[in-house]
C-alpha cells in the first residue's frame, strides 16, 4: 500500500516546502536504454492484466512473470506458482537464484501483485493499459505496488542473463491479497511453504522517495516497522424501559463515559530504530524550535517539553506511541426507549512489538465499568517487531543511494499503515521497506484515479535496486 507509506511521511514533512500538485508537473523526457526498453515491456505487461479482486487474476499475473524467468534460464524447478484451490485467481509467483554458499542465509524480494479496483468510466485512461505521457506511466498498479514487482522480476531476469553467481539464495515472491480482506499470499506462504520464502531478511514496499515540487529529489525513505491494525469492540447491555421513565443507569451514559476515558488517555511514547533515526534525521530539515524539540526527544523519548511541541503533528504523535480512538458508535433501539445495547468501535493502531493483549488490558483499565465489555472485535493481527536499522542494512543502501541520488538525505520512517511485511515479520523474517522510487507529495494517484509512476523515478529506481539486490546478495 505504497500511499500510505508516502502520506505518512508527507504529514511530517509538513515543514518541508513541498507542494501536493493536482495535475503533476511534467516529468523529465527520458531516452530510453536498450534494457530499459526491455523492462518497459515487462512491465507493460505485468500492468495490463487486470488483477483486482472482483474480475482479475493474480495467478495469470504471476504466470506471466514466471514464463519470463524461465525463458531467462531459470529451471523449472526454480519457478512456481503457488495457488490455493479455494481461491484459484489468487496465485503467487516464487522463484530463487540459487547462491553458492550454502552457510550465507537466502534473501527476500517481495511484492504484491494485487490492485485496488479501477472503474474504467471514472478515469482519463483505461486504467488497464500501461499509457505514457508527459513523462509518467499512467495506469492501475503503476505504483501500487507492480512498480516494484516488475522491478524484482525484471532483476532476477538480468542477474541470470549476466551470469551473476551470488554467494546467498536471492528468493522472490509476488503475492495476492495485500488490497483486500481474506485469503493473503505472503501469509499462506510463511505458514504452508515455509521454505520457499524463508529468508534472513526481506525488501518490501512500504517507504519511496519524496519529490519536491519542481521534481527534485528530496528525500529517501527507509522503512524498518509497521503499526499493528486491531479493532476493540466496547459494548454494554442494559434492561431498557420507557422513556418518560429515565434511570441514571442508562446504557448510552456507560458507553460514553468509557469511550470518554479512552479518549483523554495517551500511551506513553516509545522508539524503534526507524523513529529514532527518524527524529535524528530530521532536525536538520525542520524549523529551529522543532529541531530543538527533536534533539531532547532523541535525549529522552519522555521528554514533556519536546513532546509538547512534536506532538501537535498528528503525523509525529502518530509514530511516536500506540493510538486508540472510537470510530464507530450504535445504540438504541427506538427514539422513545431506554436504550438496551450501545457499542463502539476503537481503531488501535499499535508499535511494532507491543502485544495486542496488552493494548487490551489497557483499555479495560480505562474502561473501569464492569457494565461495559472489552473483546477484540476481529481476529488479533500478528505481532510485527520492528527490524533492527543495522549497518549491514544500511550501508548498501546509504552506498547505492549516494551514487543514484548524491545528496539526497535518507530518513528512516515507522510505517503506521500496513504492508505483506507485517506477515513476514511476525515470521521471524526481518523487512525493511526500500524502493527508490521517487513520487509527489500528493501520492500520484495511489488508491485512487489516474495512477502514475514518473518514468525516471521509475527507471532510477530500477538501477538502484538492482544494484543494491547485488550488494547485499554478494558475490561475481
């Protein structure tokens, strides 16, 4: 969900001079190479087979991609398609360049290949047909996220057709089931096929670079950690009665006074790794009083003073603690009855590490009515741990970004949307969220209509990871 990770960044970039365009500044022409010409076709395809929920199909994407690898020279048996009966359009593609040495542990490339629906009566162009002009590739899934699953197919096809040995295995996986509700591929892969994607560490979506508005390259995020989505449910019951009748004991009063509670409560502040570097990173990039407030909470994460300054940016405050707020609220049955049943929903979104029954707990203790109920109103989600921001991690990066973009700060960020990583952490398998792929501040369409993906960030951010997915796999 690469718009997620944009705005969440953008919303703290407030500071920056940075301008959310409605129609794009045209992107700079670009000459093609001859591999690049290559990879435009690839991608062209991957972008052009519809794979929504309602009418598409993942598995006739991941095919595709798969016919690709193997008329690379991949073996047949180095490339599958991984479907579930029950859900027959909603395939992945796995794939590995075998390494060389058996002791250096695999690497993840990971993608989903799965869109957000696009009706064709609501845009410009047919949202299925890769359409390029004014320097953008238009088109669903141009960004989200079949930029970077074009990029991880087009890169294990150039490492074979170059005759790349690496030393680790470099595993890839293009996967269904990010955009919707239900079946998830990279989830039934880690639970079911374990060995196929099992990896030290994985790339992901879930961090971009930031355009200024005349197309500068401003910023390059590093995503290490992903907030945990989890839904409470707080409901109380009560006799009723007739109106004309009213009783303190009502159950509307109960709800409020406990959602009240929860409202005026916040969770204490906390860093990982990401929102540590996060704040570091950025007091060179903000106002002198912010700055100053982000080198006392870098000092002390507690600290009142700073936080009373950060936190007036709900982006800030938002990666900063666990945040719980009500959402929905039902209650009543009839206008001129005492209510026999009020609920409301409480949206959490919860730091990487921290166990949904703690959050719980909590909010049972605000709650402090035993009239009002507390119960998970779905399933819990894994609980994801951050990633550790470690130099054999960074330093690849911070080394191809230099060349690709020298310049170019690189701010690690904490992801309060969600991604396929928060399966593969909870895994046991570490992932960060890297692309290099450069957007607008109003996030190109994402989600939304007319989606685009600049053809040179596009292109850059094909070299940059190609030769990062090098560094990292080493070997000739």
């Amino acid at each position: 969900m690469r718009l997620k990770a944009l705005f969440a960044t953008t919303a703290a970039l407030a500071a920056l001079p940075v301008l959310a365009n409605a129609q794009p500044t045209p992107g700079p022409q670009v000459t093609p190479r001859a591999d690049q010409t290559a990879f435009r076709a690839l991608y062209k395809e991957l972008v052009e087979i519809d794979t929504t929920l309602s009418k598409g199909s993942c598995t006739a994407a991941a095919e595709a991609m798969g016919a690709r690898l193997k008329a690379a020279g991949y073996p047949e048996g180095d490339v599958k398609v991984v479907v579930d009966p029950k859900y027959p359009r909603e395939g992945s593609l796995v794939a590995v360049l075998r390494g060389s040495d058996a002791k250096s542990k695999p690497m993840l490339l990971l993608a989903h290949i799965d869109v957000v629906e696009a009706k064709r009566e609501d845009w410009t162009r047919d949202p299925f047909k890769l359409v390029e002009e004014n320097g953008y590739f238009y088109g669903r899934g141009t960004s989200d996220d079949k930029a970077q699953a074009a990029i991880w197919a087009d890169t294990l096809v150039r490492l074979k057709q170059s005759g790349f040995k690496p030393k680790r295995d470099i595993k890839m996986a293009l996967t269904c089931g990010e955009e919707s509700e239900g079946y998830n591929g990279i989830e039934d892969l880690v639970k079911n096929h374990r060995p196929l994607v099992d990896a030290e560490f994985a790339l992901n979506e879930g961090a971009d670079g930031l355009l200024d508005e005349t197309g500068k390259e401003i910023v390059l995020e590093v995503q290490a950690g992903e907030k945990v989505y989890q839904d409470f449910t707080l409901t109380t019951t009560n006799p009723g009665g007739h109106s004309s009748r009213p009783v303190a004991d009502n159950a509307i009063y109960h709800l409020t006074a406990a959602v009240g509670r929860i409202g005026a409560y916040q969770f204490p502040t906390r860093f990982i790794d990401a929102t540590r570097g996060y704040f570091t990173q950025m007091q060179a990039r903000v106002p002198a009083e912010q700055a100053a407030a982000m080198k006392a909470l870098v000092a002390n994460v507690e600290d009142p003073e700073a936080l009373k300054v950060l936190t007036r940016d709900a982006g800030w405050n938002s990666i900063l603690r666990t945040t719980c707020v009500a959402t929905m609220v039902n209650a009543g049955h009839a206008p001129n009855a005492l209510p026999q049943r009020a609920s409301a929903n409480i949206n959490c979104r919860i730091l990487p590490g921290t166990p949904v029954d703690e959050v719980k707990a909590k909010l049972t203790e605000l709650v402090a009515d035993p009239a009002v109920t507390v119960t998970l109103a779905h399933e819990a989600k894994p609980v994801s741990p951050p990633p550790a921001l470690t130099p054999a991690i960074m330093g690849p990066i911070q080394k191809n970004a230099a060349k690709q973009w020298p310049g170019v700060p690189i701010v690690p960020i904490l992801l309060t949307g969600a991604t396929d990583g928060v399966h593969t952490n909870a895994a046991g398998i570490p992932t960060y969220g890297v692309s290099g792929l450069f957007g607008n501040a109003d996030g190109d369409g994402v989600h939304g209509l007319n989606e685009r993906m600049r053809v040179k960030s596009l292109y850059d951010g094909r070299d940059f990871l190609y030769a990062l997915v090098k560094d990292y796999a080493g070997g000739k």
